[in-house]
C-alpha cells in the first residue's frame, strides 16, 4: 500500500502541468452481469469527479470491440480479457492487441471449483462456466472427465453472475468462479469452494492430481486507448486513488483490493511476459 501511493504521488508531480483530458469513455467489454460491468460501473462512478464519464456497456466483446471501438474517438478506458484474447485468436469473433493501448492496471486471478457438496473428482454434474460455448472454460470440463473419469456436462452463461446465481439456485452442481464470486457463494448455506485451479498452492487440484493442464485463471487488462501518455499517467493516478480508499465504489467491489492480484507497476516487457504465455495456454 505505501508502494502504491508513493507512485501515485509521483505520477501526480508529472502531471500536474500537463494537458489532461477532460472525458472518459468506459467501455465495458464483457457481459452485463460479469466483473468487468460491474467495475466499469464503479469506475464510472468513482472518476465522474475528474471526467465527463460515459459508460458504454453493450453486454457483448464482440459488439463492443468489433463494432463501437473503432467509432469513439476520445479517451476510452476498456477492460480486456486473456481468455477472451485466446478465443479471438482462434478464430473468434474479436481481438485485440494490447500493446497498441497503454497498460494501466494488470490483474491475475485463478479459478475456483465451487459446489453444491459434490467433489469435482468423483460425483458427476452441471458446472456452469460462461462464453463462450466451445471456449477455455468448455474445455477445462472436458479436462476434469479425462482426468477423473466423470461425466460432467458445462452449462454455459453469458456472465460470472449469471453463473454464480445458477449455482446459488441449485440449476448446476458445480460453477468455475473467480474469488469475488467465492466470496459471494460460501455465504450460502451448502455451497463450498474447495479447490482452486491455481498451479500450486492449498487446495490446488493441478497440485493434487499432479496435472499442471488443469491449471486455468484469468490474466486482465485495464487499457487507456486514444490517450498519450501523460494523459493514461493521470487517470492511472485516478484509479489507484480510488483503489487506496475502500470505501468508493471500485474499493468496495474490489473489498478493498483483496480480489485480484493486481499490479500496477509492470513494463511493456514484464506485461507481454505474463500475458502471452496465459493467452496461449488458453488456446
């Protein structure tokens, strides 16, 4: 924490004299139920004091960066996926080169296997996961039955949220969730989260079963697009102030940034030699 404000006050310094921009164009790549609607929102919320904030939020990558990127021409702030990366490039309907933006935040964050008191590695079920339908997500539950001899069959949703909810209701047995939804569904009574797909660690079913392919997380983005740099400085500024104050809207969501990892401090290099490696390992 002290790290990060001693940046922030240095990226202010820099700043201070320098021509800002004045709106801020949020454009939410994901679903409408999902993280990055939700901290589009807050964002939005959080910078209005700053920016003429506008968020855009068609609930679809492929409307958002297909279709609406290409045609706003202000500053855009715009989150980014690594899976939704891998799916691109294998013939998808987006993608989108990260090093033709500026790289504000990076995020890391492994899945988790949360149930309704079923094991994963012996009890056949529902696991909802969401897009897309023959995605890296579909894939892992084919992943589980080759490695346990199960035979679960993936329900598929348009948002994290709409899968959290479809495990909260009792529609699926099983649902792939990051930790904020973790957070969520063990306040429910019967469900459990009891393996995570992190490469090592506790609980980590890659390390019991002794198969690292059953490792799976998501690496994101937050990019400034149509800025220079001192412009994506400020409002990296913006962000992290908001960050360092639990009680904002992306603070709270973020339960006081105890969700993700989450780096700011990364190069173009160091930023290429995570992301890479994670968008092919999805492919």
């Amino acid at each position: 924490m002290k790290k990060l404000f001693l940046y922030s006050a240095t990226v202010l310094s820099i700043f201070s004299t320098a021509v800002l921009a004045d709106s801020l164009t949020i454009l939410n790549s994901g679903s409408k139920t999902g993280g990055f609607s939700m901290q589009s929102t807050a964002y939005s919320e959080d910078l209005s004091s700053h920016y003429t904030t506008t968020l855009v939020n068609p609930g679809d990558r492929c409307v958002a960066v297909g279709n609406l990127l290409p045609k706003i021409k202000e500053p855009i702030l715009m989150p980014w996926a690594s899976d939704y990366e891998a799916v691109g490039r294998d013939g998808g309907c987006v993608k989108f080169d990260i090093t033709s933006a500026i790289t504000l935040r990076y995020d890391s964050a492994p899945l988790y296997v949360c149930s309704r008191g079923g094991d994963i590695k012996t009890n056949s079920g529902k696991v909802a996961h969401t897009v897309p339908i023959d995605g890296p997500l579909a894939k892992m539950v084919k992943k589980f039955n080759l490695e346990f001899g199960t035979d679960h069959k993936g329900i598929v949703y348009d948002g994290s949220g709409d899968a959290r909810l479809a495990l909260i209701n009792g529609e699926v047995d099983y649902a792939l969730l990051s930790k904020k939804h973790v957070l969520v569904v063990e306040s429910e009574e019967g469900i459990s989260c009891n393996y995570s797909l992190a490469a090592a660690g506790s609980n980590s079913l890659p390390e019991i079963t002794g198969n690292p392919t059953l490792a799976f997380g998501w690496d994101m983005v937050w990019l400034a697009i149509n800025m220079n740099e001192q412009q994506a400085k400020e409002l990296k500024y913006r962000m992290m102030e908001n960050h360092l104050n639990c009680e904002s809207s992306i603070g709270s969501w973020t339960k006081c940034n105890s969700v993700y990892n989450t780096r700011w401090d990364l190069n173009e290099d160091e930023i290429n030699a995570r992301w890479e490696p994670m968008v092919e390992s999805q492919r």
